[in-house]
C-alpha cells in the first residue's frame, strides 16, 4: 500500500514513461540538467546523445500505476553501445534540483 507522497510521486510514472520514452525529450532534459549536476555532466561528456536510442522492451510493465524504467542504448565517445536506464524516480530528483537552482 502507497502512502503520502510516495503515492503522489508514482501517480505520474506512467506520464514520466511516455515523455521521456522519447529519446529527443530525453537528450534535452539531460542537456538542461547537466548544467547544475556535476555527475550527470560528466558522465554525458562521455557519450555521443545524438545516438540515444530507446529499448521498447527494456520498459517495465507499469500498467496505470506503478514504478517504471525507462531504458536506452547510446553510443560513447568511442563508438562502444553504452546501455542504461532512467528509475523515473531519479528523473523526479533531477525536475526538483533543476526547480531549486532556478529559485
């Protein structure tokens, strides 16, 4: 059972998965972020986000609520196939410290 805002923030996984299923949408959101994280900057230094792709079937099932990934494969800087996921709950941290830095 959710309780408090753990419900509230897994209320929007399945809008989070739609939007940044998107590999366009994905690639502007890190864009945006990495100028106030540091880590997520350097690891984007590291590959070549005009090659991110997405992996349909790397999705987990979330039906109407519940937790969801998103994942993808990009190419590196040298030209290896990186693959990660996004938790969409790291995607909620990266919207507030974007909202917090922009206060």
């Amino acid at each position: 059972m959710l309780m408090g805002n753990e419900k509230r923030n897994r209320d929007h996984d399945g809008f989070l998965k739609y939007v940044y299923s998107v590999p366009e949408n994905v690639h502007s959101f890190f864009n945006i972020a990495s100028k106030t994280n540091l880590s997520l900057a350097a690891m984007l230094s590291e590959v070549d986000l005009t090659t991110l792709e997405e992996i349909p079937e790397a999705y987990n099932e979330v039906q109407e609520r519940g937790e969801a990934d998103v994942a993808f494969k990009v190419k590196s800087n040298s030209g290896e196939e990186v693959f990660f996921d996004i938790p969409l709950s790291q995607v909620l941290e990266l919207q507030q410290e974007l909202q917090n830095a922009s206060l």
